[in-house]
C-alpha cells in the first residue's frame, strides 16, 4: 500500500528508485518518525542501536533537500572515525547513483589519512554535500578551501563516540561557521550528560526519536560463556579460535595493546589473521577493512572504537577477548554476527571479577548459555552460573557428537559459580569451603528477608 512505504513522504523519484534497487519496501520506525520532522526543517535527536535504519533516516530528507542547481556546499555530514565516514559515503553514493544528469548531487568525503594538497584542488568546485571526519572538514576550513557558511543542515553521527574521543571540540568549530539558520541533527546510542551543553548551544527544540530494536540482540545469536578458571588468556582464545572455523570471524578486545597480542599469537599459531585498532596508520586501517570486506581474512582482531560502525557481511563468530567495560558495546559487538537471517554465534571469556557485568547482562534480556572448552570438545553444561538454565552435551569441535558431562572444577551455591583459584596454593580447600559456606549463610539470609 501506498500509504505504508518511502513514496508516502514525497521523496525526489531517483530516491525511491534507488531504494526499491536495494529492496527497500518499509520504513523502519526511526525513519518513520524522522524523515518528515527534517524534511520540514526541524532539528532532531536519533537515539539508536545499530541496526535500527537510522543513516537512511537523515541521507534520505538531505539528499531531497538540496537544491542541485547551486554550487555550494548545502548539508555536512561528521562522523567520529574514518572507516564510519566512508562507510556513510558509500550508503550517499548508492543513493546518488539513480539521480538524473541535469539534477547531479556532487559529494565529497573529507577524511584524514589521505592527500590533503590533493583534497584542497578537488575542492576548488565546492560540492552538494560533505561526508568526512569534523578534524579534517575543520583543517580544510581553515585552509579556506572548504565553505561551510553556505551550508544550513549538519548531521553528527555517533555523538556519544564523538564526546567519548574528544572531537565535539572539532564538530562546535565546524558548526559555529555554518549557516545562521543551521538545522542540527544528532544520531547516538546514548545521550550523555556532558553532551548536554553542546545541545543546547545550537539545538531549538529539537524532535527526540527514541527507538529501541525488537530484540536487544539478533535473536539468531547464540550468546556462550567461556570460564578461563587457571588457563592462559591469549592460548585460550588462540585454541577457541582454531575450534570454530569460520567464515569470518571477529576478536574483540578492550585496548590495542591486547589487540596486538592476540594478532601476535593468532599469527604464530598460522591462522589467517588481520587487526583493525587506533593505533595503526590511516593507510593500514585502509588496506585492512578492503582485505576484509573481499573476504581474504578469516580472523579480524578489533578494539570496540575501530570497528563501531562497521557493517561486514558474512561475520558468523563474535569472541570477546574481555567483557567491555561499556556493556553497550557487548551489544555492537555481537550485532556484527547473525544479520540478513543468517545465524551467529558469539563467545565471551569471562573471569570472577565479570560476574557482576553478567549478572547486568542477564537484566538487559541476553540469555547466556555455559560451556567450557577442553582438549579440542566444546562441553555445555547442564546449567550456567547466575542460574541460566541450559543442557548438558559435548560436542567435538565439529560439533556433532554428544555425551553427558558435569563440571568438575567449579563448586555452585544458590545459583553463583565458586572458580578454583589459577594457582593452587597449600590449604585453597579449605579457604573454598569457608568461601563456599559465607555464600550458603548469605543466601539463606535473602530467603529469610523474602
């Protein structure tokens, strides 16, 4: 029906074309509550997870907007990291590849990392609409090579990543020379409290759009904690990742020193490996993300800030080297895996000092399932720690035989997980004991107060 797909907002017909060449039918309902409120000028707060549609919702009303037929720049468009501006680059162009001859919309992606010389003679027609990095739209600023002050709508995509890397000083210098009637739109998984100010200075009663996905993960995400008990981390990880054999596979730890490490032994151990983090060249980062996206790595290795943001298909396995400290990026994380109806699974290693971010997990709606990996056999057991209910197989690394098993190295008491300590010690017995008997004493305590 008419009234229920994109032709109902009155978009430029090379858009709805370019949507129906992608299989686009129905909006989502980020797009559905924005679209209207930016094509009537309005400033706007897309408050979203990945995943929810919300690039379409401002490239969509931008692109309807500009006027072809004046050379100026009319929409700029900043994202926190280089790979996420190219990525909405390339969501711009495919747009922009059905817009007739005589109405060409011009873009140009700012980012750092490339030729700057090369960037300012490109800029000597000024385009439509700039996609890129607020550093490097600012460095071109100052150049007076880009003109900004021509241009009324300004998109900041990821703004809690933005204040996070501290760029919202770059964007507040983009934003303080565009037009005066400047329409600000803001897309971002959280709104924090320092982001506030920011708001206030250029937004007038901005439309917040708050969307929250059906599931807070893909359902098709099988979620499986791994205990570390006495084992070495990176061995372990190493061992986990020869078992899965996957399409493509992403590791996920929390800083690039841990990141290195793990490539380091995945390396050695003579796995197809690549790693994506802050700390690598511009160029690098470059050749990585293509050698990934032509699927000639099998094993990428990530921090949370490079890879936010970024949409690789084929992804069929998560392992979280640690539990980050954001638990918001457990959930970018694993939405990597199990897109377009596929399946996924996502591995987290986890120590005694995570049970507490388990436990918040488990409130947030995951459902964990507890395995234990040993000499090449996956072993689920009959139930997880935190009382997350789950049946008892093992499975060769293949995955398909199955024999009863019962955990022999963890003691449970009211639904927690007792670990035996790495390294055992003269009299660890007796300290589990105690341990153990402290935990009954407290869990008798809650029964009594209910």
């Amino acid at each position: 029906m008419k009234s229920e797909n994109f032709k109902r907002f009155e978009l430029k017909p090379f858009l709805i074309e370019a949507l129906s060449n992608q299989g686009f039918v129905l909006p989502t309902e980020i797009q559905e509550r924005l679209i209207p409120a930016i094509k009537n000028g309005r400033d706007v707060i897309g408050q979203s997870q990945t995943g929810t549609g919300k690039t379409l919702s401002f490239l969509l009303p931008i692109l309807d907007k500009i006027n072809p037929t004046v050379n100026e720049v009319q929409a700029v468009i900043t994202a926190p990291t280089r790979e996420l501006a190219s990525q909405l680059f390339d969501e711009l162009k495919k747009l922009l590849e059905f817009c007739p001859e005589n109405e060409q919309i011009h873009a140009k992606l700012l980012v750092g990392g490339t030729d700057r010389s090369r960037a300012i003679e490109s800029l000597k027609v000024q385009p439509h609409v700039v996609v890129g990095t607020a550093g490097r739209i600012g460095d071109l600023m100052d150049d007076q090579a880009l003109q900004v002050y021509t241009a009324a709508m300004l998109v900041v995509d990821e703004a809690d990543q933005m204040l996070d890397m501290g760029f919202i000083a770059d964007v507040d210098k983009v934003a303080s020379r565009m037009a005066e009637s400047l329409q600000m739109m803001i897309f971002s998984a959280t709104i924090p409290e320092k982001l506030q100010p920011f708001l206030k200075k250029y937004m007038t009663d901005p439309r917040h759009v708050q969307v929250e996905p059906k599931h807070i993960a893909a359902s098709k995400i099988e979620h499986r904690i791994v205990p570390l008990r006495h084992r070495e981390k990176i061995p372990f990880v190493v061992d986990i990742a020869k078992s899965i054999n996957p399409y493509l596979a992403i590791v996920f730890t929390n800083t690039k020193e841990q990141a290195d490490e793990v490539a380091d032994a995945m390396l050695a151990a003579g796995l197809n490996v690549e790693r994506l983090h802050g700390g690598l060249q511009p160029r690098q980062r470059k050749q990585v993300m293509k050698q990934v996206k032509e699927v000639k790595v099998q094993y990428l290795v990530a921090t949370d800030l490079a890879a936010r943001g970024i949409d690789v298909k084929g992804v069929t396995h998560i392992i979280n080297f640690n539990i980050p400290k954001d638990l918001d990026f457990y959930i970018h994380r694993v939405g990597r895996t199990a897109r377009a109806g596929l399946d996924g699974i996502a591995f987290t290693i986890y120590e005694d000092h995570d049970q507490q971010a388990i436990e918040k997990l488990l409130k947030r709606g995951i459902t964990f399932t507890y395995y234990d990996f040993k000499q090449g056999s996956w072993t689920q057991l009959e139930r997880a720690p935190l009382g997350v209910p789950g049946k008892k197989k093992t499975t060769k690394s293949s995955e398909t035989t199955k024999t009863e098993t019962k955990p022999k190295e963890q003691k449970r008491t009211g639904g927690k997980a007792v670990a035996r300590p790495k390294n055992v010690k003269p009299g660890y017995k007796k300290k589990a004991r105690f341990k153990q008997a402290k935990e009954e004493q407290r869990q008798r305590r809650i029964k009594k107060k209910k």
